[in-house]
C-alpha cells in the first residue's frame, strides 16, 4: 500500500486529479494494497487485493479483480446484496486487524494522541506494541518527518506488525526491536518527545523513559493500565522522579441513536388536559375498511442504549520539563 493511502479518509468519493487533469493513481485500488470492505455499521473486513482472488462474506462473494483500478468507496454489487470497499486509515485497521492481544480502542487512542502532544516530527517510543492498533494511529500524527520506536518481547507478534507497517507504508519511519524495557530499558538517550506504556508494570520503566526523553524541552509520558494498583504505583514513581501535570482519566463511550417515535399525547403538557387513552391527540374515525388514523403526534427521541462499552483502561499522563 502506498503511504498516502493510509493517511486519506477512507471511502472518499472526491476524485483526485492531478496536473493533466486526469484521476490520480492514489484514488484507485490497486493489486496488492489493503482495502476494508464495509458490510455493514457493525461489520467491515480487512483484506489485501490479490488477482484472481475471491472474499466470501454474507452477501455472497467478492471477486479481487473487480476491485483492481476502481475508485475507492465504490459499491460493488454481489448475490444478496452490496457492500464498499473503503480506503485504509487507522480507524478502520484498528477495527479490522487481526488480535495477536488485548487492544486499545479508538476512544482511548484518540486521547492518547491528543495528550502526547504529537505532531508532524515528533519522536515516540512505545512499549508493548501488541497487535498495532495505536502504533498505526501514532504513525499517521508523527508521519512523514517523525520516528516510532516500537517495543515487545514477543518476536512473533513483532514480526506480524513489522509486515502490516511495511504493507501500509510505514517500513521508513519505525524501528521495531525485541526488548524488555522494564529490564533492559529503551536503549534510548535523550532523544523522544513522548514514551507510551502498555505493560503490566509500567512503574518499572519510568526511569527508563525518562532517560530516553529530551533535555531542555517538555516531553510527555502517557501509560495505559486495566487496574487502580498498577496507576497508584505508577504515579507514586512519576513524583519521585520529578514528572509534573500527574493526571488519570477513564475514558468511557456512550453512544447516542435519534429514534423517531408516535406520542399518544404532547410532550410537557399536562396529562388532565387529556383522558386516558390520549383520545384527543388521535382522531379516529371507522370506514368499512377499519380504523384509520387521521393525525399522529411525532417526535424524535435519544433513548440509552441498554448495553454500553464501559470501562477499557485507565489513562495516565504526565510532562517532563527538564
């Protein structure tokens, strides 16, 4: 995949043009690229386009070369229905990407990038790189002048990872390694603008991080950790090491859904106006054919959902001064 397609909107219908006024290469799918193939709201897979290759899916099959050369967010008809092939971006991969661990979410990345302070250039170390969910959020805010050094202890996973960042165009501006920093520490000297852990002990590499980070310039420090202990411990090592603005959030989502709805009377009047079946808010009248309803009272309601996602993790975020 070329690295301006993962740093587009995905599904884009602006076609882009380039000088001669023809579509520019980069609107179009092309044979070895990672495309997401939107199902539906809750469904979408990533696949890599391969010629004389098919996908399978609910609404029937989908053949490989009849996305070669087509626009991206095109919809493509199949046995039972439709679906769109979508262009990569972080959101969508964090969606689709194969669970090699735990991950984290677009709810709690979207902090973290914010918090870090990332920009274009930027320099971030992370620790415990899992699946590359937050890696590739990370790389699309530093890309193209900055630097990710990603860290696991897991060779496996690393290699996965290494392969999904040389596909999506990343292989230039990250440095994968095999370490353990809460033991052997990054390796690093004063060269980071921000560090981000996601370990089960993260208080162990503070010092670490902290030896890596810049002098003379603020840096930030982030950590994710599922539990209230591992953040005690871990802000408890951040005093003590001289890191200021100490500050933990848990983040949780709630999801609002407009739902258009009939009211047996109006809203915020008071119900003796009315009797008990509302009669004077519907006027009923009989037909041969039945009943007929001549007038209806609408309104657009926001009911809560009754599952929500709660709880992930707790966030914790701290500056270095010098």
């Amino acid at each position: 995949m070329t690295e301006s397609s993962l740093l587009s909107a995905p599904g884009s219908s602006e076609v882009v043009l380039d000088e001669a006024g023809k579509q520019n290469e980069d609107d179009l799918i092309h044979e070895g690229q990672t495309v997401i193939v939107y199902v539906g709201y809750q469904q979408s897979f990533a696949i890599t386009v391969r010629r004389d290759a098919t996908f399978q899916h609910r609404y029937g099959m989908l053949r490989h070369n009849d996305l070669i050369n087509k626009r991206y967010g095109t919809k493509f008809n199949c046995t039972k229905g439709y679906v769109y092939v979508l262009r990569l971006n972080p959101e969508l991969w964090t969606k689709t990407l194969p669970h090699h661990t735990q991950i984290l979410y677009t709810k709690d990345i979207s902090m973290i990038v914010f918090e870090l302070d990332l920009r274009n250039g930027s320099v971030v170390a992370e620790a415990g790189v899992g699946s590359g969910s937050l890696s590739h959020s990370i790389l699309r805010a530093v890309f193209p002048k900055g630097m990710l050094y990603a860290y696991d202890v897991d060779s496996c996973r690393l290699d996965s990872v290494q392969l999904d960042f040389d596909r999506h165009g990343f292989s230039s501006t990250t440095k994968l390694q095999q370490r353990d920093v809460c033991i052997d520490g990054f390796g690093l000297e004063q060269c980071v603008d921000a560090v981000f852990l996601d370990l089960p002990t993260p208080w162990l590499a503070v010092a670490s991080a902290k030896k890596a980070m810049k002098n003379g310039v603020p840096c930030r420090f982030g950590s994710f950790s599922p539990c209230i202990e591992q953040v005690q411990q871990t802000c408890n090592t951040l005093r003590e090491l001289g890191f200021l603005d100490i500050v933990t959030m848990d983040l949780c989502q709630r999801v609002l859904r407009v739902e258009e709805a009939v009211l047996d009377k109006p809203m915020g009047k008071d119900s003796s106006e009315h009797d008990q079946h509302g009669a004077s808010e519907l006027i009923v009248t009989a037909d041969k054919q039945g009943m007929k309803v001549q007038k209806r009272k609408w309104t657009y309601l926001v009911p809560n959902q009754r599952q929500q996602p709660a709880h992930s993790g707790y966030l914790t975020f701290a500056t270095k001064m010098k």
